[in-house]
C-alpha cells in the first residue's frame, strides 16, 4: 500500500485530495441543505437511550422537522435540548398549553419508558419547555442503523480508527 | 484489476444500496397505504371530581396546597387491532383531556397511556380507569371548566413514518365540578 501511495506523483496527490474536500464537502453541503428543508438544525438523530423502548432503542435513527407554522401536539414525539445542557432529549409531548395571546407554547414531555415525566431532567424550577427548546418532531425512524455513532461515542479510539483507515484508502485508491 | 479491496468494496456498496432501497421501499409503501383506523374507538366519563392538592397522582410537587386537581374516572372500549399490519411495531395509545380558556386556546393534557405491542393485546375494555397523569389546568385552577376527552393513537411501524390519529371527542364532554370540601389534608 505505501509503495503505491509512493507511486502517485504531485499531480496525483493533489488531486486525491482534493477529491476528498470534494466528498467532505459535498456531504456538509447535503447535511446543511436538509436543514433548511426541514428547518430543524439537526434533522437526523440517533437515539442514545432507552427512555422510549419499546418505541425506540440505543442506536436507532430517527427523522426530523419542524415546520414554522405547525404547532406541537400531544402525542408528538419531540428532540429538545434545555438550556445549557449539551445532550438532546428524544421523548413525547403529554401535556400542551398554548397561549393565546402570543401563541406561545408550554409543553411537557415524558419518556416512554419513564415513570414519570420530565420536569426533573429540566433545570431547577423549569415546569415547561417551549417551542425554542425543540430541535425537530419525529416523522420516521429507521432501527438499529445509527449503532455505529453509539459505539464511536462508547469507544472514542474507534473514531480514529476508522477515520484512518477510511482516509488511506481514499488516499491510495486511485481511478 | 480485481484485488480483495475493491471486490470488498463492490460487495460492500452493493449491500448496503440493497438494504436501503428495501427499507426505502418498506418505509414508502406503509407511508402511502396507511395504517387504516380502528373499528371502534370510544371514550366514556364516568366521574370527575376536583380536589385540591400539592400533588397530583404523579407525585410532582405544585407547591401551593390550593392547587386543583381534577380527578376521573373513565371507560374505555376500543378494537385497535385494525391498525397492526405487517409493519406496525407498537401503537402508543393515549386518552388526552382537551379544553380551550380565556387565556390558553388550545390546552392538551394527557391523562392515561399504554402501549401495545400485538395485535392480541390491541382489544382494550376497561371501566372506571383513574387518570394516570395529573389533571391539571396551566393556572392551577378549573372554574367550571368544559372539556372533552378522546383517544389518541400514534402507530410505531418497524421502519418508516409515525402516523397518529384520534377519536371522535364530542361524545365525552364533561364539565369540572367546583372543588369538593377537603377533610384530613
């Protein structure tokens, strides 16, 4: 493998590069277009716990968005993030409260496999989340698919790992 | 040239492009047909009274001893087995108490789930079920309040989209009755 990458010349090489920024690109683009389509800043997630099994388990991908004008509903199964926390939230909206005045929402929510619900994950004295909070309604999953993003986050080395391998052969592989 | 890698590759690519086109597919086909609906759905109240609490029966604390609490009894008969096809994981059924204020237009509480995992267990005939979920108002109070109850389904399938659905809620309206006199709280 090294004799090849060896082989290659400057011309090459450069080129194999810039393929590489091409693909990353591409994929950054796509991701960012998908985000403005559904107006959710991370429209694809991957559960991370088992708060909503049977529904969901670890390592499923679920679909988001969320659209300007639609409100939440009771029943939707919501991603949201509280404030100054950095992990996301995926569980369903039991209670809603629209204001009518300003049409401001008051939600709570509730983990499937929960007992009860989620004022005690907000911050102290937080009784509700509103529509700020919410990252995307869940509009479809696929199981199991997003396992690897569970594993690299359980073993971080994997990420290397696998970002190496992936990067030598992009690297070498040549036509 | 055919060395292992790019045959790996080839094999590769060519698995998962199979196995998302399938799941594409499966996902496409039950986002067009649907899940269908139940063939019957029915919600009944039976009793409600308002009593004033801290607590509701999920424990969270109000923190005003004059909050209000409406507290019911319902039945529910429902054949959801329609709904289970070949690609129906679980339905999430819910029965949601919906009212409008002065303040609040549109207020949503939900009171009891389940989940249901087979087709078996989707025949649902229950009387006199107490709310699970604390039966309370945005302000803590319920001034005669009129509301209605209905059943909410929203169908897991294995892969794909999430489709909801719920009862006709006319024929379960109630009203909250003033709150009961307090003895030994």
């Amino acid at each position: 493998m090294l004799e090849e990458l060896r082989r290659l010349n400057g011309r090459q090489l450069a080129l194999q590069v810039l393929n590489i920024i091409m693909v990353l690109s591409s994929a950054m683009m796509i991701w960012k277009g998908v985000a403005l389509a559904t107006n959710s800043e991370s429209p694809v997630v991957v559960v991370l716990s088992g708060s909503m099994e049977p529904a969901f388990f670890r390592g499923d991908l679920l679909f988001l968005h969320n659209p300007v004008h639609e409100p939440i509903k009771a029943g939707d199964i919501c991603v949201f993030q509280i404030a100054q926390r950095d992990i996301p939230i995926v569980h369903r909206v039991i209670k809603v409260h629209d204001e009518a005045k300003t049409g401001k929402q008051y939600l709570l929510t509730k983990g499937d496999n929960n007992n009860i619900d989620d004022r005690g994950l907000y911050n102290p004295r937080q009784m509700w989340i509103n529509k700020e909070h919410i990252i995307g309604k869940a509009r479809g999953h696929v199981p199991y698919v997003g396992i690897v993003t569970i594993l690299m986050n359980d073993y971080p080395q994997l990420k290397y790992v696998i970002l190496g391998v992936l990067g030598f052969f992009v690297l070498v592989n040549r036509e | 040239m055919h060395n292992l890698s790019q045959r790996a590759n080839t094999a590769l690519s060519l698995a998962s492009t199979v196995l998302f086109s399938m799941l594409g597919l499966v996902a496409a086909i039950s986002f067009f047909t649907g899940y269908g609906s139940p063939s019957s759905a029915n919600v009944q109240v039976k009793n409600i009274k308002v009593v004033q609490s801290r607590y509701g029966p999920d424990y969270f604390d109000y923190g005003r001893k004059t909050s209000e609490f409406g507290v019911i009894k319902f039945d529910l008969d429902a054949d959801l087995s329609d709904l289970f096809n070949w690609n129906t994981k679980q339905l999430f059924v819910s029965v949601v108490a919906e009212y409008e204020t002065k303040t609040h237009n549109k207020n949503q509480v939900v009171i009891w789930d389940k989940i249901i995992r087979n087709k078996e267990s989707a025949k649902i005939s229950l009387r006199n079920v107490p709310n699970k979920y604390a039966l309370i108002d945005f302000s803590q109070k319920w001034r005669k309040q009129q509301a209605k109850l209905s059943l909410h389904w929203d169908v897991t399938p294995w892969v794909g989209t999430f489709q909801m659905g719920s009862s006709n809620a006319s024929t379960a309206v109630f009203t909250f009755p003033l709150v009961e006199n307090q003895s030994g709280r």
